[in-house]
C-alpha cells in the first residue's frame, strides 16, 4: 500500500516501489502535476490505483463509522501492521529538532513531545557531532 499526497514523478517513484498487486491511493496532489504511471507498472505489476477525498468520506460517513475507522488504524498502529515514520524529541530539544526537520530530503516526520521525560541535560553533555536522536517507541 502506498499513500501519495503529491501526485507527479512521486506516483511514479511509489508505485516502482509497490510490491507486485500492490494500491497507490492518491489523496491529494501538492505537485498539481497529473499522476504518470507506465502501463507496465500497472500490466505487469497489476498494480491498482485508487482516489480518496476525506472531505467526501467525512460527509458520507456516520461518527460510529468515523470511529470505527480510527479505532481500526489505532488497532493496526499497536498490531505493528501500520508504521509511522517519525524522530521523536523533547520539547526543549526545539533548536535540534527545527535543524533536523529543515534539512532536505528527510525520509521522517518530526514529531515534539510535551510530556517526555527530559533529558535536556543528557543532550547538552554530548558533542554535538554526537548528537543522539531519541526515538520512543509507539504505542
């Protein structure tokens, strides 16, 4: 399963990477490119494409069905069936983790936590050629 907000060469990139029967759900197209996907990918791979509008799906939907969605992707979260990719820093570790999120081609989200242990102390005693990232484990 691949999730593409961009649209453009990045479908492309995704749906190389997809596994043979493998979905790209497109949900949003921040490039305003169209997407370009080759027939191979899609013949050969069997490849499957689908569109998604939350809007739409929030409107059509009940709250016990939105609920149950959520209650579904947060079961999937603690099976470890879904991953989210993301560094995780304290709070006052704000100037690393500004300087970590800045830099191009950053494969993970930054994330701050407000009630993580700190650790501030820890981080000012190391070089900062040394410097940790702390990752908490999701649950």
């Amino acid at each position: 399963l691949a999730l593409n907000c961009v649209g453009g060469d990045v479908a492309t990139h995704m749906a190389r990477a997809l596994a043979p029967g493998g979905t790209l759900v497109t949900y949003g197209g921040m490039s305003k490119r169209p997407l370009t996907v080759p027939f191979e990918l899609l013949a050969y791979k069997q490849l499957q494409m689908r569109g998604f509008w939350i809007s739409q799906w929030y409107a059509t939907h009940s709250a016990q069905e939105k609920g149950a969605m959520l209650d579904e992707i947060a079961q999937m979260v603690r099976d470890d069936e879904l991953k989210f990719f993301f560094r995780l820093h304290d709070l006052d570790d704000f100037d690393h983790a500004l300087a970590r999120a800045t830099e191009p081609f950053q494969k993970r989200k930054i994330v701050l936590a407000l009630d993580y242990p700190d650790r501030m102390k820890e981080h000012d005693e190391r070089d900062p050629v040394d410097y940790e990232i702390f990752e908490a484990p999701i649950v």
